[in-house]
C-alpha cells in the first residue's frame, strides 16, 4: 500500500470512517474512479456515491474537470456555509 496520505486538520469530526477512506484515497490519488473506490472499500457504488454527494455538499471534495478525465480536489469547507 503507498504511503499514508495525511487527513487535513480541520476535517469534521462528524465525518464517517467511509467519507474519511474516501478522502484518504482522494488525497493519495486524485484522479481516482467511482468503481477504485468500490473495490479498495468493498462497499456498493451507491454508498460511495451518497457519501461523496454528502461531501460535496459540506464543501469538502470537489470534482474539477469532466466525470472522465477530471480529478477530485479537497477543498475543506472553503466554499461559504450558504453553498449547500
């Protein structure tokens, strides 16, 4: 496994060990898929989906480009509160 990628400081506490895997792999490789996710975390595509919905929303990751060739930008809540 590549080294431990760091989690930000100022990350939610509320976060769930799911969104926290999520944003670990996000942080190690940014261009990486849906289907990455599913198969590093063993959980269904649409559990991983909900929680990245869920992160969007709290301003957290970002999705920068196209689905296809883009890549997922941690942000930490730098959008206003009022964006949701």
């Amino acid at each position: 496994m590549p080294h431990e990628a760091k989690l930000p400081e100022k990350l939610p506490e509320n976060l769930s060990e799911l969104q926290r895997v999520i944003i670990t792999n996000m942080l190690q490789k940014p261009k990486i898929t849906y289907t990455q996710l599913v198969n590093i975390t063993g959980k269904s595509r649409e559990a991983i989906r909900k929680n990245i919905k869920s992160l969007k929303k709290a301003g957290i990751v970002k999705r920068i480009g196209p689905g296809k060739g883009g890549h997922w930008q941690i942000t930490m809540g730098l959008l206003k509160a009022d964006d949701k």
